[in-house]
C-alpha cells in the first residue's frame, strides 16, 4: 500500500538518525509516492519547511521534492504555507538573483500542479520581478505569468491576461 509505505518513509525521515542525503534520498521516494498516487499526506509539507531555506545544503533537492509533491488533490491550505515560506525566504530582492530565480521557479511548478495555492496580492508581488534587472528573474517571473494565462488568468492583473 503506497499510503503506508510513505507515512512509514516520512516517519523514518523525521526520526533523523540517517546521514543527510540518504533522508534526503528517503524524502525524494516519499515525495514521488505522493505525487504519482495523489496521496494525501499532511505532515510532509511542514517538515518540508525546515529545509526550505537558502543556505540548505541541496536545497534544490528539497524543493524538487516540493513540487512533486504537490498535486490537485492536495487541499490549497496544506501546499500554501509552504509556499508562503518559499516565497518570504527565496523570492526577495536582498537574496541574490540565483536564489531568487529558483525560488519563482519552484513556485510556479508548484502552481502549474495545485492552481489555487496563491491569492491575487502574492502573484502581483511575485509578478512585479518580471522587470528586475537579472534576465534569469525576469525569465522566470515571465514563465510564472505564463503559467497563470493558462491556467487561471482571472488572478493576474488585467494588462497581463
């Protein structure tokens, strides 16, 4: 049973015990399970916080973990402090462009999964680094856009529809 065997993998994760990688590696299976089998699974979202910060080792490990974890099923209220949290830590302008540039990434992957994760005021926020000075930013600022003319363009402002 998919179910069990991810809640027993995150159990073995959270426990710690395990060097780094291999909890990292057990996290990567746990993420996949629940990403493939649309498995609803509460707390890997807030242990995924603690290692959602910038200076992480293999922090875009764990964010890859993040997004596939992240499906329809899973209730907005879940996938949206997590979000949050990559948004407060990742997309500011006092982190350097690469941090900021994978930060905008990862969150549109996650919304391209789970659409209704972001209100109106957090995509005007995230959308506004469409004109910072690093072409990687914009670029992904511009995907993030892009994502949402597809999926649900009533959240984005007007002239961007």
């Amino acid at each position: 049973d998919a179910q069990t065997l991810a809640e027993r993998l995150l159990q073995r994760v959270s426990k710690g015990g395990e060097p780094f990688l291999f909890r990292l590696l057990l996290l990567h299976l746990v993420a996949r399970l629940v990403g493939r089998h649309q498995l609803q699974l509460p707390n890997l979202y807030a242990f995924l916080l603690k290692y959602t910060l910038p200076t992480q080792h293999e922090v875009t490990k764990v964010l890859a973990c993040l997004v596939e974890a992240s499906h329809a099923q899973v209730p907005p209220e879940e996938l949206r402090p997590a979000v949050l949290h990559v948004m407060r830590t990742f997309v500011t302008e006092a982190q350097a462009p690469e941090v900021i540039e994978v930060g905008l990434n990862s969150i549109r992957e996650v919304c391209a999964r789970s659409v209704n994760v972001l209100e109106e005021e957090e995509l005007a926020d995230l959308v506004d680094f469409r004109k910072f000075r690093h072409k990687g930013v914009s670029v992904a600022a511009r995907s993030l856009i892009n994502t949402y003319r597809e999926l649900h363009p009533q959240l984005l402002h007007r002239s961007l529809r």
